[in-house]
C-alpha cells in the first residue's frame, strides 16, 4: 500500500501503548523495512478495510 496515495497531510499523534507492544511493532516494522509510523497505519488501514 502505498501511503502516500492516502492523505498528503502527515499528523502527529500522541498515544501510550505497553512497552513490550512497542518492541514487537518495532520488530515487525523493520522485517518490512517500514517506520513505526507507516507499519501502524498500514496496520490501522488494515484493520478498518476488514470491519467492512
């Protein structure tokens, strides 16, 4: 998915989630060679795509 094709216009957000969470996202980021960010909103898109 290409993320850029989503919105223009980057947000900053502010969230708090557990520290082990942290490191498994991390992990799972980098084995797509992704950022944090893009692999949480490629997540987020992911999940509201299947609540359809």
């Amino acid at each position: 998915m290409d993320l850029s094709k989503v919105s223009t216009k980057a947000v900053r957000v502010n969230i708090s989630l557990p520290e082990s969470l942290v490191a498994k996202i991390d992990s799972a980021a980098k084995a797509r060679h992704l950022s944090r960010s893009a692999f949480l909103a490629m997540a987020a898109q992911h999940e509201m795509n299947e609540s359809r």
